[in-house]
C-alpha cells in the first residue's frame, strides 16, 4: 500500500510538472494580433503538412516542457503552412498562395518571410521583432539545444549586441 500511495505521488507529481507544456500554436492572423497587443517577439514555424522533415523536426524540438514553457512565455509561437491557401494580409500587403510558381506551389508570406528567392527548403524557423519586421529566417531542422540557444539569443536581444556565432562561444 506504501508503494501505490508513493507510485500514485509520482503519478500527479509528473502530471502536474507536464500541464502547460505544448507550444501554444497560432495561426498568422491571432498570432499578429496577440503580438499587436502583448508587444512580444513571435518565433513563426513554417512548415509542409507533407513534409517527413518538419514532422519530425516539430516533435524532436517542441517536446520539451521547459523549452516549449519559455517559448510560451517569451515569444508569441506562430505556425504558418507554405501550402496555406488562404490569403493573408499583413502590413498592409496581400499575401496569396501561387500553384505552380516554377513548377513548386508556395504562399507568398511564407516565402517572403524565409526571404527564400524561388522555392522553400522545409521547415523554417523565422524570428519576428515587436513589429513583425524580420528579424532572422533559419533553418528549421535544428536540434533541441541549438533552438534553446536562438530563443534566448533572440529574447534577449543579444542579436543586437553580436553575432549568433559569438554568443554560442560565449554559452558552449
């Protein structure tokens, strides 16, 4: 009995520790919204729903409850499909999805924030200022600590103080 009270403990114990840990996804529109009103950087997750990369990528790094907690809490997290087929408009501007641009289909917001010339390589990480100005599009298929790394580099506004390089010599 002393065991399945101490098993039990755990139990809730690692349930609790776990509760709020996902990524609060949003789609662009919320996502512009949230960062219009809470004055947050956004970290834009763009990806293929086809893609086997960014699958994996997704769940090998925004499956850690205190990674997923501090981007939560730093950054307004916003995913954006290249293969949306809703027009977006954002600053003004009109973004539409092009079928066979060059023999690749793509949303046009999604290949101007990657800042990509013809077609894009899934997934994307692109970092957005307060003003949802650009602030770095990278690639994607990174591991667990280089993304924990980029948060803080980003959250912290080191970017305008040194290079990405110069703060991983400064943190490895």
């Amino acid at each position: 009995m002393k065991y399945q009270i101490i098993f039990f403990g755990i139990l809730v114990l690692i349930s609790a520790c776990s509760m709020g840990s996902n990524v609060s996804w949003l789609e662009w529109e919320q996502g512009e919204k949230a960062v219009n009103k809470g004055n947050k950087k956004s970290l834009v997750w763009v990806f293929d729903p086809s893609c086997p990369t960014c699958k994996e990528a997704e769940q090998r790094i925004f499956n850690t409850p205190e990674v997923n907690q501090y981007l939560n809490q730093h950054f307004i997290p916003i995913k954006l499909s290249g293969k949306r087929k809703e027009p977006i408009t954002t600053k003004g501007k009109t973004y539409i999805y092009r079928q066979g641009l060059k023999g690749y289909d793509v949303h046009d917001l999604a290949q101007a924030i990657t800042k990509s010339k013809d077609d894009i390589s899934y997934p994307r990480i692109v970092f957005l200022d307060e003003n949802m100005d650009i602030i770095a599009p990278l690639n994607g298929d990174i591991q667990l600590d280089e993304l924990d790394l980029l948060l803080h580099f980003v959250a912290e506004e080191q970017f305008k103080r040194m290079s990405i390089e110069e703060y991983k010599l400064k943190f490895n």
